[in-house]
C-alpha cells in the first residue's frame, strides 16, 4: 500500500494526491514536511476511507473536525490533529495585496495560509473624553467597502478573506483551538493601544505553540534604514520635523516594493466549511452600533470608495491619465503659496484616506512619482508630495518615542504643561457647535460640515477649524482630536493625534481668550481670501449664505 501522509485538513492522502493537488514543485515540498503516519483500519469507517482513496481530496468537502490519529505501526499513541497553518492577520491600516511584507512571507512557507481580519468591539466603543465613537459611521462605510475589495482580490487568487468579531486575543485563542498555528504574520505597531492588543495576541500564540511575527509596513521608510541613521526610539531624534528629514532624505533611500508571492498557498478549508467567509452585513455601521452609514453627498470632490482596487485606480488617473499632480497640485501643507489655493479638487491628491487603510502602499505612490519624473520631468509639486510622504512619516516614527505623551493632555515632553483648557459640560457644548459647523464663522464651520457630511476636508480646512477651537474657544485639543479620530475617513493616530500635539495646541496660548480680544486664529481670515476669494466652498457647505 501506497505510503500516506497528513495533509493540512488533517487527512490522509498518498504522495500522488499531493502532487496532482499541488503540483510537482510545491506538491514535493509539502510532502516532504508532511508527517508520516499509517492509521489503522478501524481508525475510520470503511465508506469514509474509499473516499479517501478513490478520490484524492474527496474528504475536503465536509467541515473540518478534529481527527483522532490512530496507533502508528509500533502502537505508540497519537494526539488529536489540528490542521496546521499559517495566518495573516490584516489590520484597518494593510488592507492590500501589493508590497505586504508579511503576506509575501506567509505564502512562502509550505503551510496553508488562513487570511484573517477582526472586527474588535474595542475600536467602535466610546471614545473618552466626547462619547464619539473610536470609528464612526462613516469611516465604517469606507472600511466595509476595503474590506470586500480585499475579499475580491483574495477571491482572485484562490483565497478568503475570514472576517472574525470579537476581542482580538480572544479570536485567536479560538483559532488556535480549531488549527494548529505555526505563525501569525502581521505589521507591527507603533501607538499604545494597538501594541497592547499585539502582545495579547502574543502571549495567545506563545501559549499554544506558535509565534507572532511582526513586520514594518505602514511607512514610506523601513526602521532598520532610519536606525542606520540614528536611534528611533529617542525623543531627541524628533526634535524638529528636520531632524529627521534631513538624514532620511539625504542619507537614506525609499526600497522597493515587496514581491508579490510566487505561489499562493491554499486556505486550510473550503470557503463553504468557513463561517468568518460569510457576507459582511449590510451596514457595518449598524452591526457595530455606530449608526448607519450615511447617504451619498454629491458635494464630496471625490467619491471615494474603499478598497485596493480604487485606490490604485485614482493613482494611475490622478498622476498619468489626468496628470493632476503635474498640472493642478499644490499640497496639503502648502499654504502660504501666492496665487495657489490649497483646496481646489485637485489641489491636493485626494490619495489620503486609501492611505490611512493600507489600500495604497506609500512605497508604491513614492515610486509612481519618481517613474513620472523620470518619464515626464520633475516639479515642485513632484518634489512637494514626497516631501508630504517624508512628514507622514515623521509622525509615525517619533510615536515610538513619543509613547503616550501622544495622547496626553500636557503634551510631548510636557511642552503644554501649564495652559488653561476648557472642559467638561461647558468644552461640550462648545465642542457640539462647532462640530456641527454653527460657530458662526464661515471659514471653520463650512469645513466643519463637510466633514460631518463627508469624513473629510482639505487640511487647510481643517487646521483653520483646530486652531479656532483651541485657541479662540478654549476647548481643551484633546475633544477636537477625538472628534477627528471618529469622524475621519482618513483617520490613523499618529497622523490625527500627532497633528493636533504637534501643530495645533503647541501654537496656542497659555491663558484662555480673555473677553474684549479679537480672535487669535487669523488663518480663518486670511485664508478665506487667499484660498475662497469667491467664497464658492463656504456657499457649497453653507448655502444659507
């Protein structure tokens, strides 16, 4: 009789079934990790064992249970088997297939590889400060959509997407009880919240055999390059945003993309036996208690829709088809430019959003620049969108050193210790007005509603709308970075969060707006002419006006 060895479902299968299901190459790599074993005739029914034999991979079809090995031929006994598998764990910030580091990685093993994705309670419950939800309705809505892209492009390739619910460590406690789980490969973190969910999750693994192995992904630039330049982990190194653009930029070098896998390894069960492959609800606002998702708004200047696939898209359109970026753009960060207005359809690249969700990989957007300047010539505004990559990143560095000072209301290093904040009642019902876009000032509160319609305003908006709230209204900045993490379509903390610290509350004054003083945020005056002479954004938002 033909020597049989256990599969990843758990079944016994000849060298020959391995071969024919996977193919010479891949097929004897498998077979030669497989474990050898010889059930005995009573181990299974008879019918159950023809189909084995007579079908090859007969027996996938049913749902996956727990095998009882039998004695092998020495009678020594044999623990119950679990398939035995790999994972990526995709997270809101990776939801691609291109230039994932530890999905390439995955594939490469000889083991099944299970894709997962958890929608964990923890990230939809009220946030703190303001009782906003950490995501809200209409960030869910473009994250449901990321989310079946991803299905589709897994789809594509022979793969599933296994949408989970539940406390992170807690869903992968029960799938380290139904498979046998070598490694969980996932990007690593950098903010408090999501690192303490890692190492739950690495202790689950520890503790049933496995690893979890954390790869860098989110940045433009790879922290084993920025520590050839200087220590990540220390404060001093973000001192200023050019202590640490100049030597990355300058010393430093963007890699290239991460392959794709060559082979892509099969999941561990059909999709039919996979309940997380089952459709997502309907409105994932909704299932997760956030409220439903809002209608469509025509005065949005981009209709974004979730996903790698669109992402990609507004790429390929923005930069070649249209040549937005060398005919249009002008930055998000670049205010002060005579003549430019900062918030025009394609006066910034609209790109953020399917950044914030790892549906567009930074490597890839950096490279697509530098191959049109290659083919079609440098710019200012070439120049400017890398340098706006650089800042991005920036932020997520110093958050390793920066740790929750991040989040505090003192600020990094206590450089806001000491300033008067508002809070409580009177912080929330200030917070409300101007949230709602009724300040009664037409270049904050048309930027407001906007966002409130939309999850999204252009960043000039939006650090006029942070600067009145914090230096005119007095509301301590933390409300107003809450409030921005629940509504925005393009959240991700180091960017909000790092924002609001870095550049919004650091400029305000120590003591609150006394009574007889005008406003201290001029940029709401000055800008509104600079960049809406006609007022044509203010009367879109505010047709009242």
């Amino acid at each position: 009789m033909e020597e049989q060895r256990y599969d990843y479902d758990g079944q016994l299968y000849p060298r020959s079934s391995f071969l024919e299901e996977y193919g010479q190459a891949q097929g004897a790599a498998l077979w030669d990790q497989a474990q050898r074993a010889e059930p005995p005739a009573a181990a299974k029914p008879p019918a159950a064992a023809a189909a084995v034999e007579g079908s090859g991979h007969a027996a996938r079809a049913r749902h996956m249970q727990p095998i009882q090995r039998g004695a092998s031929m020495d009678a020594t006994p044999r623990a119950t088997t679990r398939p035995r598998i790999n994972i990526v764990w995709h997270k809101c910030t990776d939801l691609r297939l291109h230039d994932h580091e530890a999905l390439s990685l995955a594939h490469a093993e000889p083991l099944p590889v299970l894709h997962v994705f958890v929608l964990d309670p923890f990230w939809f419950k009220p946030l703190p400060l303001t009782g906003f939800p950490k995501t809200g309705a209409v960030r869910c809505k473009f994250l449901h959509q990321c989310l079946e892209d991803l299905r589709a492009s897994l789809a594509a390739v022979g793969q599933y997407l296994c949408v989970l619910r539940g406390p992170t460590h807690e869903v992968f406690e029960a799938l380290c009880a139904r498979y046998s789980v070598a490694t969980v490969f996932a990007f690593s973190e950098v903010c408090s919240q999501e690192q303490s969910i890692d190492r739950r999750v690495e202790r689950v693994c520890t503790a049933a055999g496995g690893t979890l192995r954390l790869l860098w992904g989110f940045a433009l630039y790879h922290i084993d390059d920025v520590r050839a330049l200087f220590n990540p982990h220390k404060p001093h190194s973000y001192r200023t945003y050019s202590a640490f653009r100049r030597p990355v930029q300058e010393q430093g070098a963007v890699r290239a993309e991460c392959a794709p896998p060559r082979t892509w390894r099969p999941p561990p069960l059909p999709i039919a036996d996979e309940p997380g492959a089952a459709p997502l609800p309907t409105d994932l606002g909704l299932a997760m208690g956030v409220g439903a998702a809002p209608p469509t708004d025509d005065r949005a200047p981009v209709a974004w829709v979730g996903g790698e696939s669109h992402g990609l898209a507004w790429v390929h359109d923005y930069i070649w088809r249209r040549e937005a970026l060398a005919r249009s753009y002008v930055g998000a960060t670049n205010t002060m430019t005579k003549g430019k207005s900062a918030i025009g359809r394609d006066a910034t690249s609209k790109i953020s959003p399917w950044l914030a969700h790892g549906c567009v990989s930074p490597r890839r957007l950096f490279h697509e620049v530098e191959r049109y300047e290659k083919k079609r010539g440098a710019s200012k505004a070439t120049g400017w969108i890398k340098h706006e990559l650089v800042w991005r990143d920036y932020l997520r560095f110093a958050a390793l050193a920066w740790g929750k000072e991040l989040f505090a209301v003192d600020g990094i290093g206590g450089a806001l210790r000491g300033r008067q904040w508002l809070g409580g009642g009177e912080a929330t019902a200030l917070l409300q007005r101007w949230a709602e876009g009724k300040t009664g000032y037409p270049f904050v509160d048309c930027f407001m509603r906007e966002l409130a319609a939309i999850g999204y305003s252009t960043h000039c908006g939006r650090e006029c709308a942070c600067w009145f709230l914090v230096r005119d209204l007095g509301v301590d900045w933390r409300y107003g970075a809450e409030y921005f993490e629940s509504i925005l379509i393009d959240y991700e903390p180091t960017a909000n969060w790092g924002n609001w610290v870095y550049r919004i509350a650091s400029t305000t004054p120590p003591k609150l707006l006394a009574p007889q003083e005008e406003t201290r945020s001029i940029e709401m005056l000055l800008w509104a002419g600079a960049h809406d002479p006609h007022a044509v954004h203010v009367r879109t938002w505010l047709p009242e006006l």
